[in-house]
C-alpha cells in the first residue's frame, strides 16, 4: 500500500488521518463516488462526516492528486490523479465506468482544433453508451 503522507506533504497539504484514509479508498476502489469514499475512511478510522468528506475531496482535488470524472445525469467519481489523460466509458444504464486510454496514446485530443489560446493539458472526454450487461439485459 503506497504511502500518501510524502504525496500530500508535496502538494503543500496537511497530513491527517481522515486525508490518508481517503487517498488510499480511492486507490483500492478505482473510480470512487463520494459516499464510497465516506465509507472507505469510516472503515479505516471510525466515522467521518459527510461535510469533512466533502471537504477533504475538494482539497485533493484543487491539489491535483483527485481527479474528478463528473458525467451528466449520472454520480461524479473521483480517482487517483495519474495525470496519463485517460477517458472514461460510462453506462448510461447502471453507472458502470471503465478507463478508455487515449486514441492511439498520442493524446491527441489535446491538439484542439480551435483552443482560445489556453495551454490545454487535459482533455475530460466521456464516452456514454451501455455496457456489456446492460446490452445483454436489452436485447432480452
Ligand atoms: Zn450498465
Ligand atoms: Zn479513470
Ligand atoms: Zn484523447
């Protein structure tokens, strides 16, 4: 199990128990909804409140170490920010979300066609549709 305590120390935050908990929550649980979260620092410590769950979520991910997946309609997850680009194919149907890596790894949807002057970095791309199951229950 990686240890968080340096991650957050360089990232300019405070070490604490509730933050530890929840950095190692979402790497175990991989795309991780808030109350998923909550309930992975309660295992570990005890009791956390909805609030300070929230609170430290915001915090790790202004710092970048969270990486927030947010689709319309259906739970914002958050993961562990790896900073590779990656996108997400999320289920319309039952809120199934999967890593889909980059076209072709050249990460070109960061050559926008048109880009205002920003420096892009990041491209938030979602790719909705059914997953396999979800197919398999509609074709029935
Ligand atoms: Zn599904
Ligand atoms: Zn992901
Ligand atoms: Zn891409």
């Amino acid at each position: 199990m990686r240890d968080y305590s340096s991650t957050l120390r360089d990232a300019g935050l405070r070490v604490t128990e509730p933050r530890l908990a929840l950095l190692r929550t979402a790497q175990e649980g991989g795309h991780s909804s808030v109350e998923a979260l909550r309930q992975g620092v309660i295992d570990q410590i005890g009791s956390v409140s909805v609030q300070a769950v929230y609170d430290i979520v915001h915090a790790l991910t202004t710092a970048g170490l969270l990486r927030e997946v947010r689709s319309a309609g259906t739970v914002t997850y958050y993961e562990i920010n790896r900073n590779d680009n990656h996108h997400h194919a999320i289920c319309r149907s039952c809120g199934r979300i999967e890593d889909v890596p980059c076209a072709k790894g050249e990460k070109p949807c960061l050559h926008a066609s048109h880009t205002h002057g920003y420096t892009i970095n990041e491209a938030e791309v979602i790719y909705h549709g059914y997953c396999p199951d979800c197919q398999a229950k509609r074709r029935k």
